[in-house]
C-alpha cells in the first residue's frame, strides 16, 4: 500500500507527505530523521491519512492535497 498523510507539527504547522509504511515513516519523523521540515518541529501527531495502490495515484493526491489551504486540510482531517 501507499499513503499520504497529513502530520501536526509540535508548533502547530501541518506537513503532507507521502510513504509506503506509515508506522515507520511516523516514527521517523519523531526521531527528528524525516523531512528537514519536521526535524525542528517534532513531536508530530499523525491526523489523517489516505491508501493507494500504486504510488501514481498518492504521489498525485500529495500534490493536490499540498494545494490546499490550511483551512481545507483541518477540514479535510475532520472528514
């Protein structure tokens, strides 16, 4: 499977992103060895996430999630 997920950041920014092992991607981060954009922003709270088959289609739904404003993605988090 292929996910992409929308994190908290511990200064209350969001960060998208994309993984093919989300458990493993979110420890990642936490352990300040993820994005350059979460190393000083941890801990980061996973708030919402979407499977893919084929990594295509989430690396597209990444992009487009990333578009979003701020406003959208909480609301899209509370879908």
């Amino acid at each position: 499977m292929h996910y992409v997920y929308i994190l908290k950041c511990s200064d209350d920014t969001l960060y998208t992103g994309y993984t093919n092992d989300l458990e493993k991607r979110i420890k990642t981060h936490n352990a300040k060895k993820g994005a350059k954009y979460t190393r000083g922003r941890t801990p980061v709270e996973l708030l919402y996430f979407e499977e893919f088959e084929d990594k295509s289609s989430a690396l597209k739904r990444e992009i487009a999630i990333k578009k979003l404003s701020r406003e959208k993605k909480l609301k899209l988090c509370t879908i």
